[in-house]
C-alpha cells in the first residue's frame, strides 16, 4: 500500500518498518512511525515535502512524527509516555501525539485518529528521529559578530499578524534594494509561512523544521538557542542585509516568553515588530515588552483589520500602526528601521503619515 508522507518526513528515504516493538517503545518527540487513518476529524489532509496538500481517507496509511503542539486556535498535544490504542493527528505537517485540549471550533469533529502500525527503523535497527538526523553542530554564540540586522516578529496571540506582517516587512526591505532572509524559529512544521515570505520577496526562507524539528514547543532554552543559531549560519550562505525572525503564538506562550526574557538572545536582535488583533492587547502587549526593556518599532497585524480600533491604538500609544501597505514600502526601512528597539527616539509621525498615504 502507498504510505503517504508529509513534509515532516521529508527526509526518511531508506527504513525498515518494525511492527514489534510498537506497544513496548516510548516515543521521543521526533520519532518517525507509520500510521493507519481510522477515522477523519478536522484534520483531513496531510502536506507533503513538495508542500502539496494531500487527502487522505479513512485506510490510509501515513508516515508521521511524534512532537508535542500548542496552538491555542488548533490543538494542544503531547508526545505520548505510553503506548495508545489511538494516537492524534495534530498538525498538516505530519506531527502525531495525544490531544489534550482544543479550538472550541474543532470540538465538533476533534482530531484525526490514527492507529500505530509500526515505527520507521534505521539499518541498526534504531528508530528514526528526524530531530538526530539533522544534528546541530552550531552552538549559540551572543557576542558573534553579525553583518546583518535582524527585526523579530512578535505577537500577542496565534493568528494575530505575525506571519503575514513580517512577510511583508521582507517585502518592504527587499523593495529597498536589500538582501532579505525570513526565519521561523518557533511553531509546528507547515510549510505555509516559509512559502509566504519567499512569495513576498524574501531571498531565503526556512525554519526549525530544516533541522528536523516537528515542533519547538517544550525544547530546552540550550537546544532553542543552538538552533537559532543553526538558522542563522544557514541564512549568512546569501550574504542577507537583514534577517526577519518570526516567533510563534503569543508573548505568553512558553518559548515566546522564555526567548524574550532572555538577555543573552535579544542582545541579537536589533528591531522588534509587533503584531496585535485589538487595541487593548496591542497596550499591554507594548507595556509587557517596555517591561522587559524592548521597544518595538510599530503595531501591525490584525488589529489594521478593524479601522475604529487602530484609531484607538493611534490614541492611547505612541507607536504608528502599519499595515501591510507600509510594510510592503521601500519607506518602511528609512522610517522606522534606522531605529535601535532600545532607544526612546518616537518616529515622526507626521511625516510618516504623509507617506503612508502616498503608498497607499
């Protein structure tokens, strides 16, 4: 029978299928198995390493990874300590786990169930783990000296903006006559971003997933670290002018809240984008930023969605409000980048405006 196999598994060519082992090993995040469809939930295609999206039908059979997820409009899942009667299909990518709690939206139809075959086994028999096939040898390094800026991408929730406004930023820089590289250092394997970011211009786009990685979420701050690092040699093969970094989820998540905190990591950052979907969590997303000593450079993301309530930012901050038709300008640079996340130098507004409505 054809096994399906998503981006996830995109490098597992060569492998023994073991079907003894199946309810006496542990899986690691990481883990590659084959799985049967048992039945369909909200979750009824697979993408694959070409980053097609493909059905799949009750019968099937799939080739998948163990990773945890948190996604807080999807599923939240943890790689399993024992062995499972039904396992959770969690993400399009091809990360498998046990569904702990989800998207009041997805409860109707909850998540596809798969059955474990099997796990996908080396010439010594190992099992296959995509996380030590593509072992990092880099090792982070705050003080390296880096011939590029970098601006993270933050936000106050999943689907807040994030995604699509450092897309466009990629796009802005690029159309400034720079060399631009996109990095999604945290989240769970789909391909959707990087392609995004790649269509709006950026010269390079990749993230944890190149290094074998179904997911970050509950990687340890060292691994996380090693990591960006890894991502970032690997963007320096195009010489880039800047690099735009995209943190998943919200400034509350765990990986988020651990990278931001960390001293040592935003001394590599010199520009912070943030991304809200109203005006009240674009305040306290600033104020919980200004508490950790950063400042970003501008609001953006879904809240430019609703005109009233960036009218209700552009008065209570003292921060412009970008959409994607400022991001996606050349000006965007000469206006706001030339500004260090740290400083307190207030952008001019007035004349800011001015070319906003140009661009527009």
């Amino acid at each position: 029978m054809n096994i399906k196999k998503p981006m996830s598994c995109k490098g597992v060519t060569d492998y023994k299928l073991n079907t003894v082992i199946t309810k006496s090993y542990i899986p690691m995040a990481g883990d590659v198995a084959i799985f049967e469809v048992l039945q369909l939930g909200s979750l009824s295609t697979l993408q694959d390493s070409d980053g097609r999206n493909r059905y799949i039908f009750e019968g099937d059979r799939i080739m998948a990874v163990f990773g945890n997820r948190y996604a807080s409009n999807q599923f939240e899942g943890y790689v399993p300590t024992t062995f499972q009667e039904e396992y959770d299909f969690m993400g399009k990518g091809g990360v498998v786990g046990v569904v702990t709690s989800m998207y009041y939206k997805l409860e109707l139809l909850g998540p596809t169930k798969l059955k474990l075959i099997g796990y996908a086994t080396d010439k010594q028999g190992e099992v296959i783990n995509t996380i030590n096939e593509k072992s990092i040898s880099a090792v982070f390094d705050a003080d390296k000296k880096r011939p590029y800026k970098t601006i993270l991408s933050v936000g106050a929730s999943m689907d807040s903006g994030k995604t699509t406004s450092a897309a466009y930023l990629c796009r802005g820089l690029k159309a400034a006559g720079n060399k631009v590289a996109f990095i999604k250092l945290t989240g769970t394997v789909f391909n959707k971003d990087k392609v995004l970011a790649y269509d709006c211009g950026a010269d390079m786009a990749i993230d944890f997933s190149d290094f074998g990685f179904p997911s970050t979420y509950l990687c340890p701050t060292d691994s996380l670290l090693d990591l960006y690092e890894a991502l970032l040699d690997k963007v320096e093969e195009i010489n880039p002018d800047y690099v735009v970094i995209e943190i998943a989820d919200g400034l509350l998540q765990r990986e988020t809240e651990m990278l931001i905190s960390h001293e040592a990591f935003m001394s590599t950052v010199d520009h912070v984008l943030f991304s809200s979907g109203d005006s009240l969590s674009a305040m306290q997303g600033v104020e919980t930023l200004h508490s950790k000593k950063i400042k970003p450079f501008a609001i953006s993301g879904m809240i430019n969605t609703r005109p009233l309530l960036v009218d209700e930012a552009n008065r209570n901050l003292k921060l412009p409000v970008l959409n994607l038709a400022h991001l996606a300008s050349a000006d965007v640079e000469n206006y706001f980048i030339n500004t260090h996340i740290r400083t307190t130098m207030a952008p001019d507004m007035a004349q800011f405006k001015k070319r906003a409505r140009e661009v527009a």
